[in-house]
C-alpha cells in the first residue's frame, strides 16, 4: 500500500493570500479539519475528498508546470502524510508554501517550505487550540496571519504581536479582515493610525472569483 492522501481539490490560479499575492500557484487541499472557524470560507473541506497516492498527487502537480505550491484545506498538517508530501514538492523545485492553523505541531515540516501560520482570534471562536509552541518555531522564511474579525480581534492581535515579536521571527506578519464580518477600509485605517510593521491581505481570489471553489 503506497501512502495516501485524503484531497478535496487540486487546481492553478492565483494565489489570493500571503507575501506571493498574485502569483500563479498550485493549490493542493486537503480534506478534513479538526476545527470550526466561525467564519470558514472552506467549510466544503471537511469531509468527502478522495484518497490519491503522493505519486499521483506529484504527477498532477508537475502537469501546471508551476513555480509555487500552496498545500491547504482543510487542516493540511492532520494527515501524517502531508510532511513527506512536503518534502518531495520542495525536492522537485517549487517553492512550497503551508497555511496551518497552528493547532498542531510545525516543527515537521521541511524548513524549505513557508509556514503560514494562522493565529486564530477570539472572533474565531477556535482562539484556545492555538499552540504557541509553534511560535518560538517561526523563522524569517515562514509568515503569521491574524484573520480579524472586529475592533476587539485587531486589539488583540496587536498584543499577540507585541508581545511575541513576531514582525522580528517571521518574515511576513499579516492582517486579514475576515471576509463579510469586518470592511478591509475599516482594517487598513487602524493599521496607518497605529503604524503597525505588519502588512493588510485582502484575499485577491474573493475579489476576482467571488467565493468560487477551485479558483
Ligand atoms: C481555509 S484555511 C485552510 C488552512 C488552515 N486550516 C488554516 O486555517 O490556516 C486558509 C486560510 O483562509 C483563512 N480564511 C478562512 N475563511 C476566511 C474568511 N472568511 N475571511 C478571511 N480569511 C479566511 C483562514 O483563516 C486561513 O488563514
Ligand atoms: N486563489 C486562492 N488563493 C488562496 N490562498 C489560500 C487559499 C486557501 O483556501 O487556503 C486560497 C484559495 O482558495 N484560492
Ligand atoms: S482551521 Fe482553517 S480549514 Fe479549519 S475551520 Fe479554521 S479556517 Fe477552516
Ligand atoms: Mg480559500
């Protein structure tokens, strides 16, 4: 039996999030999360997928000829196999980046890859399965982001931030306004009043595909 993994979907646009915003990436999603962010705009994940080989899954990659990857879901770090997935996407050439939401270990993962690290706030109502360990774990090549939800979120991922440093251990700190609880406007002028090192994402894909899955 050659090792698996459960997959919702696997397709090429353009990243919509994080310091490659723009960029023409493969998106690997994985199924399954053992969270319920209030605001998940990827709730389709949870369940279903289908199982694929890792040889398959690299072979698919390979065909959209990409330069970046983005492994997602879903909670991509739940399934165990994910890590050696990591490993061979890097050990093609791409550059490899992870979202995680930082409720399980990161110190797997291939240092190659970029560790999208997601703290999750009050507003996300999953704010207790933060792992703070995997803060101490962020180096220069991995990013934070804070999905906010409200004025009480955003003053709390300004004391996260002060108080762990994190625009000094990561290489990217962003700002993401929760689509449909708080207006990006609204985010970004908190941002220039505080002059926070810290950069606003808007999720560019919402913006050109609306909410579609696969885009
Ligand atoms: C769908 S999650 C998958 C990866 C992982 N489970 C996580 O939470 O990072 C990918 C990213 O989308 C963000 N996201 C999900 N729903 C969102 C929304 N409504 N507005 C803004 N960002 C959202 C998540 O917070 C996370 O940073
Ligand atoms: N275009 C596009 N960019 C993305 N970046 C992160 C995504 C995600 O769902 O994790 C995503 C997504 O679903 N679509
Ligand atoms: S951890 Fe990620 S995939 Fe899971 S519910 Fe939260 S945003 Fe959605
Ligand atoms: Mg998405």
């Amino acid at each position: 039996m050659q090792d698996t993994l459960r997959i919702t979907e696997v397709f090429y646009s353009l990243q919509g999030e994080t310091r490659t915003a723009g960029l023409p990436t493969v998106f690997v999603r994985l199924t399954g999360c053992p969270l319920r962010c209030q605001y998940c705009d990827s709730a389709y994940a949870f369940s279903g997928g289908t199982l694929r080989t890792l040889d398959d899954l690299l072979e698919q990659v390979a065909g959209f000829r990409p330069r970046y990857v983005c492994v997602t879901g879903g909670e991509p770090l739940a399934q165990p196999n994910v890590i050696p997935l990591l490993k061979q996407l890097c050990d093609a050439g791409y550059e490899v980046s992870l979202e995680t939401s930082g409720a399980l270990d990161i110190s797997p993962v291939d240092p190659r890859v970029s560790r999208v690290l997601d703290l999750k706030t009050p507003g996300s109502k999953e704010a207790h399965r933060n792992r703070y360990e995997n803060v101490e774990l962020l180096t220069p090549n991995d990013q934070v982001k804070f999905v906010i939800c409200s004025r009480e979120d955003y003053d709390w991922a300004v004391s996260k931030l002060i108080q762990y440093g994190l625009d000094r251990r990561a290489g990217e700190v962003l700002f993401s306004p929760s689509h449909h609880d708080l207006n990006a406007r609204e985010l970004a002028d908190w941002v220039v009043a505080d002059n926070l090192p810290v950069r606003l994402q808007l999720q560019l894909h919402k913006y050109l595909w609306n909410d579609e899955p696969g885009r």
